[in-house]
C-alpha cells in the first residue's frame, strides 16, 4: 500500500498493519526452514487459515521455493485456502516458460496461482473492457475498416542507472513488450467476452493471440542508448554500455519497436505498434487508435486523422482527437480534442495504486486480472523465434541519444512504412500549460 505522507490517518493505519508484520529468516532450498514457517504460521494464527505466498524472487529459486511451498506450507482444510502470486518474469523464453509452468501444475491447481502483471491493475488498463464494451459508439469503428494503426507505447526518462547487471539478462521485449504491452494488445483487440467474469475475459485473450503470428526481424527494430554529451545531468551524459554492470560487449536492447498483425476477420492487415525504451525524453504510457483518412477532403487544406487515446499514465485520460471549425470568418479545420483527463473528471479522488487492486483481487479470489497459463505460452510463442534470432546472430542494437523522442530513427520509419501518421504539429491546450504533444 502507498502512504501519503500528507495523511495522518494512513500513517497510523500502516503502523497497526506493520506491527502484524514477523520476519523469519530461510534458505530456498531448505525443507527444514519451510516447516519453520508452517510452524509460525500455525502459532501466530493458527491452524486454519487462509494463505497467500508471494513469490516475488530471483526466477532461478521458483522452482525450488514452489516445491517446499506445496510440501510444508499448504492449509490443512478444505474450509481455507492456499493462494501463490508469481512475478514476472515468467520464464526466459517458450520452453522455459512450460518448463515453469509444468512444475507448477504438478503442485498447484491453476486457480491456486495468480501470475502477476502490474500493468493489469492500472486504472486505464481495466477501463479499457468498459469504454469497448459499454459504448455503442466504438463498436462500428472498431474494425479494419476504420482504424489505420494501433500504437501502444511504454517510455521511461531514465536509464538503467546501476541496475544494468540485472536488465542485461532479460532486455526490453522480455521486461516489456511480451507481457505489459500484449496484454494490453489483447483487451484493445480481442472479442467481446460472455460475461464480466474471469474465464470468459480471459478465454476471449487467448483466442486473439491465437491468431497473431511470431515475431519476424524485418517488422522489429531494437535500440540501445548512448550518453548525450551536452546532457545536463551526469546520467544522461552516461550510455547504457557506461554502466558498469553491463557487459562492454553487451547486445542487449534498451529500446523495441514490433510491429506485429492479427489476420482474423475483424483485425487483417491492421498493424499493432508496441514501442517501449529507457532513457527517452518522457516518462508515459499509452494506447493511440489512429483511424484512417477521410475519403475525400472537401477543406483542402490537410484534415488529419481522428485518434482515440488512452492515457496511461501519468495524468490517465482519455481523449478523441476530431477536427473542429477554426473561429473566425473562415470555414477551415483545426484539430482539437474531446478532453476526459481523470484529475479534472473525478476531483481529488485517489486511484488505487496498481499492487493494491491486484492484491485485493487474489484475496477475494478473482483471477480476471491476472495472466492464465494459455495466455502465457501464446505471449512467449509470439516473441521466442526474434528474440532467439537476435541472440544467436549477435544483432547490434542500433544507437539512439539519451532523452531523444522515440529511440533509433529506424523505429520512425518503421512505424510510417506500416501506415502511421505522426504530423508533430498538433499543440495541447489546458489550463495551466501548452505544449506539443510527443508520441
């Protein structure tokens, strides 16, 4: 849980929670130090209660820590429960990954484990079933016929900064792309499900990564940073090969760009962007549906496309990007937008923060936001073939510059080769700034 340190009442609630709190020192590998925590368990709450275990580890000690789980630690009735959270990474690749998930099943039943992905508690993430789902205005335009592109970006401002030893083994698409952003892919593009309810969701993910086809080279381009000499700060003048976790030599990309295509009836031949970098010039999240061009352009004077954009973070919004009479003598277009900015909607309500919704959700058994066996394997068999091609041919990120907008200019071309627009002239008005909007 967060705790505002403008709120008194938060700070004594987490104070009471903390006392609760009992640290008990073991080995992963141990039996012994499993019956010691079984032990302390049953003494400090006794017998028969509920138990969730949160696995957020080292991947190498999974294995191990499952098997000591299901053999020492598991309730004794069937009147509670025994619940496993699983953070990511999900193993290393597809074989790894069924490798992990065939242990698992041989200690646990599927409903037992709850593999995690932050980016299913977001607020934005979840609106995403309502706005598809509850307004009949989207259901028409949501189709190839109407949209050019889908974009769904992930930019951080920042690098590495010491952490390069841990990141070198895992990378961009394996930290990002192949479980946050396909995530969010699924629910932009999947059916809609039978009902709200966790297996009908999540059956409807499954059959629409079903349909997307592997990754191939020729639509992927990866990225690595290098310092900005005239940076202001001493990180920004610091590339990723600067850091002296990372290997000299090291391949490993920073910045992703995919392009990858859903050939089913509702979705051929409409390309789905996922781009995620460190060390670009903002941090945020998004989802961009760019809707084709008009027919014919009655103006002359360049009508650019609508956008539906989903503001992850910061600041999450939602808002539609329409043209709209200039005022004036003249009958001439400008584009504007149809602003749902959360902090001007709802006031000063206070946003769960991601963990906390995904925490609640396993206490109360739901599974709806949280990444089923079947949605694992078809996220891995997407990326596996790249990912073991880059590797095994030594593919070279291509350099991009510290605080730069979209990491390789390589990754630009890519994404206009495949039909994105991106005009850099439209200017975001609100009350307290203007600025250009970035993508």
């Amino acid at each position: 849980m967060k705790v505002r340190s403008d709120k008194a009442a938060e700070k004594e609630r987490f104070e009471e929670f903390w006392k609760f709190n009992i640290y008990l020192r073991g080995s992963y590998t141990e039996k012994t130090d499993f019956e010691k925590l079984d032990a302390l368990i049953v003494s400090t709450c006794g017998q028969f209660v509920n138990r969730v275990f949160y696995l957020a580890l080292p991947p190498s000690t999974y294995s191990s820590v499952a098997t000591h789980l299901a053999a020492s630690c598991m309730t004794k009735s069937p009147e509670v429960w025994t619940r496993v959270i699983i953070e990511k990474p999900f193993g290393h690749d597809l074989e790894s990954a069924k490798q992990l998930s065939q242990h698992l099943n041989k200690l646990f039943t599927e409903p037992q484990i709850y593999r995690i992905d932050h980016y299913l508690g977001k607020e934005m993430v979840q609106n995403l079933l309502i706005l598809r789902f509850a307004n009949m205005i989207f259901n028409p335009l949501w189709n190839r016929e109407h949209i050019s592109n889908v974009m769904i970006t992930f930019k951080e401002p920042f690098g590495t900064a010491g952490r390069g030893g841990y990141f070198d083994g895992i990378g961009v698409i394996r930290d990002v792309l192949q479980n946050h952003l396909v995530q969010v892919l699924a629910l932009l593009a999947m059916e809609k499900p039978l009902s709200k309810e966790a297996e009908d969701i999540r059956d409807e993910k499954v059959k629409v990564l079903r349909y997307i086809k592997p990754l191939a080279l020729t639509d992927l381009v990866v990225g690595q940073y290098v310092g900005d000499p005239e940076g202001t700060t001493e990180d920004s003048r610091q590339g990723y090969l600067d850091d002296p976790t990372v290997s000299k030599d090291s391949i490993t990309p920073t910045y992703a760009c995919a392009v990858l295509y859903i050939p089913n009836e509702r979705w051929k031949g409409v390309p789905f962007i996922l781009r995620a970098g460190k060390a670009l010039n903002e941090r945020k999240a998004e989802v961009r549906i760019q809707f084709k061009d008009l027919a014919i352009d009655i103006f002359g004077s360049g009508v650019g496309r609508n956008e539906l954009v989903m503001r992850v973070q910061p600041d999450e919004a939602v808002y539609l990007k329409v043209m709209t009479k200039r005022p004036g003598m003249d009958l001439t277009p400008e584009e504007t937008e149809l602003d749902l900015t959360y902090s001007k909607r709802f006031g000063c309500m206070t946003l769960p923060d991601a963990y906390e919704r995904l925490l609640i959700d396993v206490f109360a058994g739901t599974q709806t936001n949280f990444v089923r066996v079947d949605e694992l394997h078809e996220a891995w068999r997407i990326f596996t073939p790249a990912l073991k091609e880059l590797e095994e041919k030594r593919v070279k990120p291509l350099p991009y510059k510290y605080g730069c907008r979209n990491g390789p200019d390589e990754a630009d071309a890519l994404m206009k080769q495949v039909g994105f627009h991106y005009s850099g002239t439209y200017t975001w008005r609100n009350s307290t700034a203007t600025a250009r909007e970035e993508c």
